[in-house]
C-alpha cells in the first residue's frame, strides 16, 4: 500500500466502516466536545465528525482529500 501524504489526508479507524464523515465551520463551533484548550477552533482547524456502522473489530485506513484545517473528534 502506497500513502502519498503531500496529496492526501488519511483517516485511521478501529473497530467498524465509517458510515459519513463531515466537517464544516458551524459543527466546529457548535459541535466540538472538546476542552477550549484542546478545541480545534481555537487553534484554528475544523473538527472531523465520524458516524460509524455496526462495529466489526476490523483496522479501516481512508483516503481523503489534503486538509491541513482537520483536527479529528476521538469520542462517542
């Protein structure tokens, strides 16, 4: 497997497929859980939002657009 990461973002996950992914400035501000100190808004990003499928214990690597803007949401 070739990762190009001057071209591309990737998107680990563990445990099910990633149903959708989303991000936009208002669910940054609106929707982000995160402590301020640690809020992608304050240090200028958007935060990455990930609604999964049944989970399945399998590793999923996706491939993504280049966005240096993603700050990912590691929760429920």
């Amino acid at each position: 497997m070739n990762l190009n990461f001057d071209k591309y973002s990737y998107v680990i996950v563990y445990g099910a497929k990633v149903k959708r992914m989303y991000y936009s400035i208002k669910s940054t501000i609106f929707d982000d859980k995160s402590p301020y100190y640690c809020s992608a808004i304050r240090h200028k990003k958007m935060c990455l939002f990930i609604e999964y499928q049944e989970p399945d214990n399998y590793m999923y690597i996706y491939q993504i657009d280049k966005n240096c803007r993603l700050k990912s949401f590691g929760g429920g």
